[in-house]
C-alpha cells in the first residue's frame, strides 16, 4: 500500500512537473526581456535627469573637457604643431564649445571668470580665414568677411557672429577690435535679411539651408541683447517667412535646402529642423516651439531609448553631412539635436529618451575633474556641452 502510494504521488509530480515546465520556462522568457529592456534604459538614463536639472557636477565636467581642448588647440597654433582642426569643421567645434561655455556662464554667473574668457578665445578662432576656405573657394574666391557690402548671403558666417554675440554678452573684456567685426557681419545681415522676400541667404552658390539662417536670426538677437540694439523688424521678418516657405506644411518640418527664391531643393528633414529649432530658440521662443513640434513628430522609441527619424513622411533618402549616418532611416545628428529643445522647452520625457540613446552611443568616461563622451570627438563633445546645457539662449 505504501509503496503503491508513493509511487502514485511521485507519479503525480512528474506529470506536474511536465505540466509547468513549459510555463517556467516562458516566466523566464519574459523575466529576461523584461530585464533585458529595462536594465539599459535605466542604466542610460541614470544621468538624465540630473542633466535635465542642470547638475553642476556634470555640467563643470563637460565644460572643463572643452576648457582642455581649446588650450590644447591654442598650444598647437602657438607651436606650428599639426593637428588643429580647420574649416567647417573648426567652425562647429570652435562655435560650439562658445556657445556652450556662454549657456554655462547664464546659468552659472560664478563661473563667468573661469569660462568667460575662453568663450572669447573660441569665438574668435570662427573668424580666422582658415575656417572658411573651403566657402571662400566656392564663392571664386571671394572672402565673406572682406566684402561686407556682397549681395551674396555667406551665411555660414552666421555661426561666427553667433558665437562672437555670445562671447560679447558674458564677457566684460570683450574686446573692441571683435566688436567692430561682429558689429559689420550683422549689419550686413540685417540689410540682406530685410532685401530677402524669403528671408532666405545663401549659404552657397545657388543654396540657401534654412538652418543656417536660423542662425542669422540667432546671431542678430543676440547683438541686440549684447548692445541694446532693436533688430524687431528683421527678426519679425525673418519669422514670418520661414512660417509662409521655409516649412513643409505637411510635416512641420523645414526644408533642408533652397533656393533664395523660396523653392526646395531636398527633402524636408529632422536634422536641419533640429538645429533650426535650437537657433530659432534665440530669436524667437514661440517660433522655436513650432519647429520642435513639427521635429518630435519625428521621433521613435524603443525600450525606452528615442532617436529621430530624418526625412518627413514620403520622402526617403541617404545620409549626408548634416544627418551624419541614416540607419534604418534613423539619423544620428538629428537624434542629438534633439536634446537642445528638449531641455530647452521643458520636455522631460523626450529629453530623457534621447539622452539615453546618446549615452550608450556616447560612452561617457569620467577622468579626475573632467567628463567626455569617449566616442564623440571633439566636435561631439562641443555640440553635447551646447545642447546639454542650452535654456539660458532662450529669447526673452
């Protein structure tokens, strides 16, 4: 009797054993994907918050990465040493590092004498003929900063004047001789503004990017709140047409390039409406929030990590030199910009996505006072301090 009791429960359990192997191993199944996506989404995004805030550990650290970089770039020019970066390239670093120092120095006014004076120094390296050849010789040699008078629109000198604003807003020492320079460059984009019935400038021969004349704008907002000068109606100007041509209705999106006369010449697309919607932010906020809207209908997320889709719907295409790779119709670029307006218009979520995909694509690597993204490069790290920190630009 025992016996056959015992063999009749051991029985049992084999036949419940196999009966809830399988719900087990499905427990299990879920258990690792829920671990799987949670996990890297909360270990990416551990920081974002205390970005989000504006967390002066993080932020000083970043900062200081910059700080390293432009005194290592000016040991290199004060050596002849090889190596400094040049072109467009050394503009967006050298811009970006400005602009990203001065947002440190609005939000952060005691630190303005420790960074104030490399803002300066960043700024002025946009000015150096070395950083515009390549516009210089596609203009048949005809040097923007030398015939302030042009009809032509030379708008990648926007991201100089820009960042001489900036400097000149945080910086009491800001010198005479860059004040007069950066006093002619928006003087002369003022007039060609105003002349424009698109308020569009090329940027070259034949191509206007509305990102870079978001930058114009920027530029012009900025010597006003440096100087006290009204620039109300070119700003109003510029505005109201980027709201009647530059946008593609359909999207919300800006077109990536145009003619002056207010045709597309691309797609309308996330990274040049990403960058857009951070210059916009200088001049004028509403107008930044519209741009934003139409961006972030742009965005994807999975397992709580955002990125952003680079062309409006209908449109496709590859990756270039403002998208950076386009993967899966993902860009890279775009999906950085983005945390420029999601800080600097409040939305936390977004932020928080994006940051994680920046975070696990960016590596950040801590060494004693300073922070870098250890994949991004110098003019990753530049575009990050920028975009991490931005707010403080916003119009007024």
């Amino acid at each position: 009797m025992y016996v056959r009791t015992m063999g009749s429960s051991t029985g049992a359990v084999r036949r419940s054993m196999r009966f809830h192997r399988p719900i087990v191993i499905a427990i299990g199944l879920v258990v690792a994907v829920l671990v799987g996506g949670l996990v890297p989404s909360w270990w990416c995004g551990r920081d974002a918050d205390a970005w989000f805030r504006g967390d002066p550990v993080r932020v000083r650290g970043l900062a200081e990465e910059l700080v390293a970089f432009e005194a290592d770039d000016d040991h290199q020019r004060a050596t002849g040493a090889s190596g400094e970066l040049t072109d467009m390239w050394g503009i967006l670093a050298h811009q970006m590092t400005a602009l990203g120092l001065a947002q440190v120095c609005l939000d952060h006014p005691e630190w303005r004498e420790r960074y104030a004076p490399i803002v300066t120094r960043a700024a002025a390296k946009t000015l150096l003929p070395e950083m515009r050849s390549t516009f210089t010789a596609a203009w048949h040699g005809e040097d923007g900063m030398a015939v302030p008078e042009s009809p032509r629109g030379h708008a990648y000198l926007s991201y100089a004047a820009l960042a001489l604003g900036m400097a000149r807003l945080v910086d009491p020492a800001f010198p005479p001789d860059l004040a007069t320079r950066q006093d002619a460059l928006i003087a002369s984009y003022e007039r060609r503004l105003l002349a424009s019935p698109t308020a569009l400038l090329d940027t070259l021969p034949g191509e206007a990017y509305p990102t870079d004349v978001a930058a114009v704008a920027a530029a012009i907002a900025v010597h006003g709140r440096a100087t006290g000068a009204d620039h109300g109606a070119v700003l109003a100007h510029w505005a109201r047409q980027v709201r009647a041509v530059q946008i593609d209705r359909g999207s919300g999106l800006v077109w990536q390039r145009m003619g002056v006369d207010g045709q597309s010449h691309d797609a309308p697309r996330a990274s040049g409406t990403g960058l857009a919607a951070y210059f916009a932010g200088f001049a004028d906020r509403t107008l930044a929030q519209e741009l934003a809207t139409g961006f972030f209908r742009q965005q994807r997320s999975l397992l709580g990590f955002g990125a952003i889709h680079e062309y409006g719907p209908g449109y496709d295409g590859p990756g270039d030199i403002d998208s950076g790779p386009v993967i899966l119709g993902i860009s890279v670029s775009a999906t950085s910009f983005g945390l420029a307006s999601a800080r600097s218009l409040g939305y936390r979520d977004d932020f928080t996505r994006l940051f994680r995909t920046a975070d696990l694509a960016g590596l950040p690597l801590r060494s004693g006072s300073r922070l870098r993204f250890a994949t991004a490069g110098v003019i990753g790290n530049a575009l990050l301090l920028a975009f991490l920190t931005s707010g403080p630009e916003l119009a007024r």
